[in-house]
C-alpha cells in the first residue's frame, strides 16, 4: 500500500498522508453545510494534496475556512502559507506555537543524542536539535486552547511532546485526533520520545486523552487506528505508569 494516500475514517473526515516527514498526515474535516476544517498542513509546500482531495470530495479551495495546528513542527507546517494563500481560510494554533509558526522563533531543540525508534534520528532527530528544516512561515490569525471548538471539532490542550501541543476531538465521529502525542510509526508509541520535550505534561496529556475514549485514533506519524482506539490508548497510558 502506497504511502502517500487518502483514507476516510468517518463520514466527513479524511486523513491524508505523505511518506515525507515521516510517515505525516493532515486531516480534513466537513461539517454539515459544506464549510471545511483542516488539522495541520504536511511536509510539502505547495499545499496540492490537500488541494486535491478538497476538489476530489466537490469542494472549492475557498471551502477551506479554518486550518488549525496541532503544533509548531517543520512536518506539520509545510504547506500551511501556500493553503493560506489559495483559500484565505483562518490560521489557528495555541499561543505557545504561534510564534513558531510565524517564523517568529525557532521550535526548541531537542537532544542531539539518538533515542528509540532509531529510524527518526536521521534526518527527523538530528535535522531538530540542529534547528534546521525551517518551514514558509506564515501569520496566526487567531489564538485556541483547550475548550475553544475549531469547526465541528473540540480543542483539548496536551502539552509534553511541545508546550502548546493540542489534540481535537470530533465527538459525533468518535474520533481524536492526537497530533504528536501519539505515533503508529514506525511502531506504536507515546510520540517519538526524543522529541517529548516533558515527560510528565505529556504523561498526563495521554491520561486526559483517553478518557475521551475513541474508536478511532488519528495521529501525526503513521497510519490512523480505525478500530479499539479507546483500547489501544488505555494500553498506552498503562504501560507509561509501569
């Protein structure tokens, strides 16, 4: 199965991938009269996956009223101002992130010494801690935290992986969107531990997660979990507080 693909995961919800940044996706939201809600912006510059899976599902770029940020990230950011610039939808992201996403200041580093999985050191870990791979910045327009809804979607604050970090839920679609507290790749993990930047915000993130209980479990790096996402973070949180 390719990589870079588009997968339904509820009515009115795509996740769309790219091999580049790791295993990375966006997800693309539409609420009942047609107006559209994307959760972060892939690798890429350019904008055009996301661009043609809004034309795929009938839609016009100017649909795209909201894109929100999970975290200030080079693999999430990549096509978020060239989207900005095709559909003037509204730029949202944490106040902690804000900045970042700007271009404003630099994402912290993170450590330089490798930690598993092994496969994101190079280029992911080492590129980080180097502070290179900057993405087009690109103005927020409006600040979110957790309780704010964001389209059809709730915010709920998780910092550990990043100070800002936020997660969404879809409640009707019994659907979490995890951003990075999470991983499925390159195996399934409590996000990549070298980029956590405090183990113990994001330990509880994980634990406030869960309790929303999904079916389904999307998340930044790897394939979403379209069954017993309830489950499989219930089995997360467990082994953390071994």
């Amino acid at each position: 199965m390719s990589d870079d693909r588009v997968t339904q995961l509820a009515p009115g919800l795509w996740a769309i991938a790219q091999k580049k940044g790791g295993r990375v996706h966006a997800f693309l939201c539409e609420e009942e009269g047609g107006e559209l809600t994307l959760v972060d912006t892939l690798f890429d510059t350019d904008g055009a996956r996301v661009l043609e899976q809004i034309g795929r599902i009938g839609h016009e770029p100017a649909d795209l009223r909201r894109i929100v940020i999970t975290h200030g990230h080079r693999s999430h950011l990549g096509g978020l101002r060239a989207l900005k610039e095709a559909t003037g939808a509204t730029v949202l992201a944490h106040p902690w992130e804000a900045d970042i996403v700007a271009g404003d200041r630099k994402a912290q580093p993170v450590s330089l010494l490798p930690k598993r999985p092994f496969r994101t050191y190079f280029p992911f870990q080492f590129a980080s801690s180097l502070g290179l791979g900057a993405h087009p910045p690109c103005p927020v327009d409006e600040h979110v935290a957790g309780g704010d809804r964001v389209g059809p979607l709730e915010v709920i604050d998780s910092p550990g992986h990043s100070p800002g970090h936020l997660a969404f839920l879809w409640e009707d679609r019994r659907t979490l969107i995890a951003g990075d507290a999470v991983a499925t790749w390159p195996s399934f993990l409590p996000g990549w531990p070298s980029f956590t930047l405090n183990e113990h915000r994001h330990r509880e993130s994980l634990r406030r997660l869960a309790e929303t209980e999904p079916r389904v479990l999307a998340v930044g790096h790897g394939p979403p979990i379209t069954e017993d996402g309830r489950e499989r973070l219930r089995d997360l949180v467990d082994a953390l507080g071994r």
